[in-house]
C-alpha cells in the first residue's frame, strides 16, 4: 500500500485520485458523434455507465480538452460502442489526438447513421437527454433508441492498461 501524498485545495491529490481511479476496472466503448457540418468526432471512454431502465438511459463523461468536445456538447444524438478484447488497438486510436480515427476497414455507420466501431460487441444510438457539467468534464446523457449486440468477451481498462476478461 503507498502512502497518500500532499493534498491540493480540495483535499486530495491528483495522482493519488488517479491511483484510486486506476483500481477500478471499466468497460472501454468508443463514442462518436457528427458535428453541425457532418465531420464525425470519437474518443475512447471508461467513464461509461447505464442510468435508468425506464426509460432506457447512459451517459458518459467527455473532457473538456478532449478533441471533438465541442461536438458532444452540442450534438443531438451519439453512439457508444462497446469494444471486445480484440478491439485494444482501436481503443488506443480513438484516444489518441489527431490519429485518423475513422477508417472504413473498422467503421460502420449505426441505423441514426452515426459512425461506430464495425463488429463492437454492442452498438448503441442515443438521443441527448441531458448535459451536466461537472469538474473537468461533461456529462452527457443519452436516451438509448437502438441497441446492436453480438457475442465475444469485452475489453477492460485496469491500473492504465487493457486487459481481457477470461470466464
């Protein structure tokens, strides 16, 4: 166990936080969005998490110093794909700034015709339902309208790495 290191204005540390987030693992999904002209924008997320059954919604959180933010604070709709653990490089690229992340060899387009991640483990439509602010990020709620599943194991994000998950 290390011990927790000098405390910012708010009372805990950054890298301390970041240790603390690095424990938990997440499901890693790509979300992507097009902007009022129709440039498709994505970023890789862990921060991903459903939120009600009735009616169905998600939401995910977006940096503010993310590339496409703008897009995902304005956007009426977005998709989220829920990546396999074949799919790391792909997750690697959506997180990576200025990578052409769009290629039509692992692309597709969802039924709202918004671009997703081709043979994710499952794609999902949403209609924006809301938008919060909060601390460095954006919380972006959206109401699932369409839903594409597939069979395969996910790929994980834990203690800054992806990692698989074995039955």
């Amino acid at each position: 166990m290390t011990e927790p290191t000098a405390t910012a204005s708010h009372g805990v540390a950054s890298a301390d936080f970041r240790a603390a987030m690095a424990a938990h693992a997440a499901g890693v999904v790509v979300v992507t969005t097009r902007d009022a002209d129709g440039r498709p924008w994505g970023l890789t997320a862990t921060s991903f998490n459903s939120v009600s059954l009735e009616p169905p919604l998600v939401l995910v959180c977006v940096s503010r110093t993310a590339g496409g933010y703008e897009a995902f604070a304005s956007c009426d709709e977005f998709a989220v794909s829920l990546l396999h653990e074949g799919q790391q490089d792909i997750a690697a690229r959506f997180a990576s700034r200025g990578a052409d992340k769009f290629r039509s060899q692992d692309t597709t387009s969802t039924p709202a015709l918004l671009p997703a991640v081709e043979d994710a483990l499952c794609e999902l439509d949403c209609r924006v339902h809301a938008r919060h602010p909060a601390g460095d990020h954006l919380i972006v709620v959206g109401q699932v309208t369409h839903i594409r599943l597939r069979e395969g194991a996910p790929l994980v994000h834990h203690d800054r790495a992806y990692r698989t998950l074995r039955p």
